[in-house]
C-alpha cells in the first residue's frame, strides 16, 4: 500500500535552494489531479484494508497540508537519501568532522528516537564521500518509549537493553553536489522483544 500512495510522488517537479532542500513543487497541481484520478482504484484494491476511508482521506489531507510532501519526500523511503540535509557540511572549508542531532520517526510505534550523529567527509578528484555514525542522543528521554514497552510487553527495558546500530553512506559528485551513490542502515533492538531494520540504498544504473 505504501508503494501505491508513494507512486503518486515519482514525477515530482522542485526547486531547491543551494543546499539542495526543497524550496518549492512547481507541479503540485498535477499531484492533487493524479491522486484523485487514483483515489477510487486504491479503495478498490485495500476494500479489505481496516479503516481504508480514513487512511485515503488522511493521504489527501497530507498532500494539501502546507510542507507536507516536504516533510514526506525528506523523511519517508527511499525519497529521504537524496535530501540528507549534508551540503552545509561539505560547503564549510577546512573541516571534515562534525556532530548534529536528528529525530528519527518511525523506529517502533509512537515513539521517536533522538540520535546524536556523527559525520566524516573526505574526497577525492571526482567525488564528496559523507560517512555517518549514530547513537541514541545521551539526552534522549526514554519515559515515552518505556511507557509503550510497558504497554506493549508488560516490562519497562533498561537502557541497556536498547540498541541502535545507525549507518549512512553518501557519496556526491564534486561538479554538482548531486547524489551518486548512497545508503542507510537503521536496526533498532529492544532486547528479546523488538527489532526493526530500515536499510535503503540507491546507485546509478549500469551504462
């Protein structure tokens, strides 16, 4: 289903500022006529799917809403590699390591998790290669987590018992900053209760 409502965003027509985010979606019309010419099919096919209506109608509040194809196409699937939010950090001279903090959403159900990220850039003649290591934020507050794991479980997990393993790997070509190559690999564990994988990856076609 996720495949389907995404397909409505393939032919999507931006303009991005000089650090490659998403200024502007010059063929926004041609979304909203597309999913409506779509909409009836897609409850056809999920006509079995729970709350189908609702799912549709939240899809299409989404689209309308002010940022929120934004806010899709840089968070969501495969879209999200080719906005990493990394051009700033290459375009600062003189250094190649840096920290930041991200949310990620999405890791188990109702609950973000805050990551402290670390990223390395080297190059070469051709290309920026942008390496990055995550860990849960050491601020990060787990009483939401721990509430849904208790609601979930029936146990609140220690800290320990929480596990990110956090990997990003981007490589951009010199002459545009436009992505070449790259990929993400997200494992979220909770001990002997949950584990999630979010991998993703994308590389040009073979001439």
């Amino acid at each position: 289903m996720t495949a389907d409502f995404l397909t409505i965003l393939n032919n999507l027509v931006l303009k991005l500022d000089e650090n490659h985010c998403i200024e502007d979606i010059y063929n926004r019309p041609t979304i909203f006529k597309t999913w409506n010419a779509n909409k009836t099919s897609l409850l056809k096919k999920y006509e079995d799917v729970p709350n189908i209506d609702q799912l549709l109608e939240n899809f299409s509040n989404n689209l309308e809403e002010e940022g929120k194809i934004e806010e899709i196409l840089t968070g969501k699937g495969i879209y999200e590699l080719f906005f990493p939010k990394i051009i700033p950090y290459i375009r600062t001279k003189g250094r190649t390591q840096f920290t930041r903090k991200k949310t990620i959403k999405g890791m188990m159900i109702g609950v973000d998790v805050d990551v402290l990220e670390s990223l390395s850039i080297n190059e070469n003649a051709e290309y920026y290669r942008v390496k990055v290591d995550g860990q849960i934020h050491p601020e990060y507050d787990y009483a939401l987590l721990n509430k849904m794991c208790q609601h979930l479980y029936g146990f609140k997990p220690s800290e320990s018992d929480i596990i990110l393993k956090y990997k990003e790997d981007y490589i951009l070509q010199k002459k545009d900053l436009k992505l070449y190559k790259g990929g993400q690999s997200h494992h979220f564990t909770i001990t002997d209760c949950y584990f999630k994988i979010d991998e993703k990856s994308y590389k040009p076609k073979e001439a």
